[in-house]
C-alpha cells in the first residue's frame, strides 16, 4: 500500500514537471545557455505568427488605403455628376417653364381669339337683328328724316307738308338743297351698323312745281316743246347725282283753264310732253290739285321710300307672302261648314307679286271665290 501511494505520487509529479515545461512561462524563463529544442520552434513559431500579422497588418491598410482612395474617387465623380445632373435638371426645368409658358400665352390667346369671336359674331346677329327691324313698316318711319329745300316752305302747299309730316310722326329738317323745291329723304341707321357715318341718303328726289312753273318752261322760246323742260330734267338729275326723279306738279289744269298770253297750251300737248317725259328721262309725274293733296302725296311717298327696302326683300322670295327665310304665312284651316275659305282665298291672291294683303281682301271682296275672277 505504501509503495503504490509513493509510485502514485512519483507519476503526479512528472506530470507536473511536464506541464511546467510545455507551459509559455516556463519557455520564456528558460535561460540562454540551456536552451531547449522546443523552445527555439515556439519562438520561430512565434515570429513568423508576428511577421504574419504585422504582414496582414501592411495589406489590410493598403486594402483599406486602396478602398479609401477608390472610395474618393467615387465620391468626386458622384459629385461631378451630381453637379452636371443638377445643371441638367435646372436646364430641363427652365425648359418646361418656359413650355409651359408658351402653352399658357397660347391658350390665352385662343380664348381671346374665340372671345372676340363670339363678340363679333353676336354683334353681326345683333346688327342684322335692328336691320331687320328697323325696315319693319311699323318702325321703318321712325328712321327716316325728310329733307325740305327752304323755297318750298313759301309754296302753299309748304305748310300742309309740314302738318301733314308731324302726323305721321315722321322727322323733317329744311335747309337748303342743291335743287330748289326739291325733297330728299335721310336714312338712319341703327347703332350697330354705325360706322364712320351714322345716316345714309336714299336715292329718291322730289321736285315740287306748280302748274304756270311747268307750263312756261313748255313755252319757252316763243313755241311749246320739251326741250327746255328735258334740259331741266338732265340739269335736276346731274346735281342730284342721279337720283330717282318725281315730279309732282300741282294746279296743272287750273293754269291751263286760266292762261291768257300766247301760246296757249292745251291738255292734249301737255300729256304728250308728259308721256315723253316718262318714256325717254325715265321720270315719274304726278298731278295734284289742291295743297292738301300734295302733303298726303309727300307722307306717301315718304312712306314708301321708308319700306323700299323692305318691299325689295320680299319680292325677291319666291312667293311674296314670304317676307324672310323661315318667315312665311301658315296655312288657313278650313271647316267643314265653310269657315276660313274666304281666309284661304286671301291668301292665295297675295301668293302673286307685289299684292299686299289690302289689295287681296279688296279683290276677294270684289271676287269671292277663284270662279268670279276667271270669269271676269
């Protein structure tokens, strides 16, 4: 028993021994004259692990140089592009602004363009609107303005004229006119057709004469003829500029009745110069008796120069109980006991041209039905 526990302890020992001798401290305590195999492999061990890492060491921070330099690299080109991208993206924004802008200025001008026409469009509607109305025959006369030569105010039909003129309404300015006795009419326009001048004249004259005034230009010369009278005629039309000519002659018969120096006239050679007058002048004469009868002839004739535009429209339809386009008479509805025949009848005599609806009731008045006025 005894000589196990020694040998137990003998081994316990040398290993122990062993451990202190393979243990680091034990090889860094060993002294320089007794060194051992070992020893000297740890140490060479031990410097090529130094060598290794101080090498690893050397290539990691040239690695991690490299990369910082790569890395530099990289951030002075990203800075580059950033730069080149931000002046490209300043240039392409000013390039949509200024895109924008132009589209802009564009959609403004279409809509000034589309708002102007909208405003001409409704003042040309606008215009021919108070055209129209204004040749209406129930507002034509407010439009018209007659004007007086000063000599015929001294006539005796002067002052008739002028009574008769304020009943109709109708407007009248005397002054003088380049053709003594003479009328002339002034259209007004309406204020959307108003342009560098508000009126218009109308192509019509009235030269008022009384019979001893037409007779002696007849006798002028010693003989009766129409030459004097056809150079008055030819005179009138020249400074009137062409203009329609009426002659309205008054007391014609009394003056002939009452003519005491010679040569005397006589009905027959003034209805020849009369008829002359008409066919180779192209004038229009009438023949009156009384004052009176020249004021209502002025108010007539005021009247139809008023609707002269008017009447020229609805002769050129095709049918003149078509006014305007779209503005035609409706049908007459007839019953079976006869009501509205007569209304139909009427309306078939103002299917002929130039026949106004007084003178179809006057002839369906005097010729109740289509038979009556065939048979005539």
């Amino acid at each position: 028993m005894t000589s196990l526990s020694r040998r137990k302890d003998t081994i316990l020992s040398s290993d122990e021994e062993e451990e202190e001798n393979y243990s680091p401290a034990a090889v860094m305590n060993i002294n320089n004259d007794k060194p051992c195999l070992f020893s000297s492999q740890y140490s060479s061990e031990a410097t090529y692990s130094s060598s290794q890492v101080t090498y690893s060491s050397s290539q990691t921070s040239t690695v991690t140089s490299s990369e910082d330099s790569q890395n530099k690299i990289g951030q002075q080109k990203r800075k580059k592009l950033t730069e080149e991208e931000a002046t490209e993206k300043k240039r392409l924004a000013e390039e949509r602004k200024i895109e924008k802008e132009r589209l802009k200025a564009e959609r403004q001008q279409d809509r000034e363009r589309k708002r102007l026409e909208k405003q001409q469009e409704a003042a040309a509607k606008k215009a021919e609107r108070d055209a129209h109305k204004a040749e209406k025959p129930t507002e034509c006369l407010k439009y018209m303005t007659v004007l007086i030569d000063d000599k015929i105010i001294s006539k005796p039909s002067g002052p008739k004229i002028l009574e008769q003129l304020q009943q109709s309404e109708s407007q009248y300015t005397i002054r003088q006119q380049p053709v003594s006795n003479s009328l002339t009419w002034m259209r007004k326009l309406p204020s959307s057709q108003q342009s560098a001048s508000s009126t218009t004249d109308e192509d019509n004259i009235v030269v008022i004469l009384s019979g001893a005034e037409f007779c002696d230009m007849l006798k002028m010369g010693g003989y009766v003829g129409s030459d004097n009278l056809m150079a008055y005629i030819s005179q009138v039309k020249e400074l009137s500029t062409g203009k329609e000519l009426t002659l309205i002659v008054t007391g014609m018969d009394d003056y002939i009745r009452s003519q005491k120096s010679s040569p005397k006239l006589n009905r027959s050679d003034v209805d020849r110069v009369l008829v002359e007058l008409q066919l180779q002048a192209s004038v229009n004469i009438h023949e009156t008796s009384t004052a009176d009868e020249v004021a209502r002839l002025v108010t007539a004739l005021t009247k139809a120069v008023a609707e002269k535009p008017f009447k020229l429209k609805r002769n050129k339809a095709l049918f003149s109980f078509c006014h305007q386009e779209g503005d035609c008479t409706s049908g007459s509805a007839v019953s079976e006991d006869g009501s509205g025949v007569t209304a139909l009848w009427i309306n078939q005599i103002k299917q002929f041209r130039n026949v106004s609806r007084d003178k179809a009731v006057a002839i369906a008045a005097q010729f109740p039905t289509p038979l009556c006025l065939i048979q005539v």
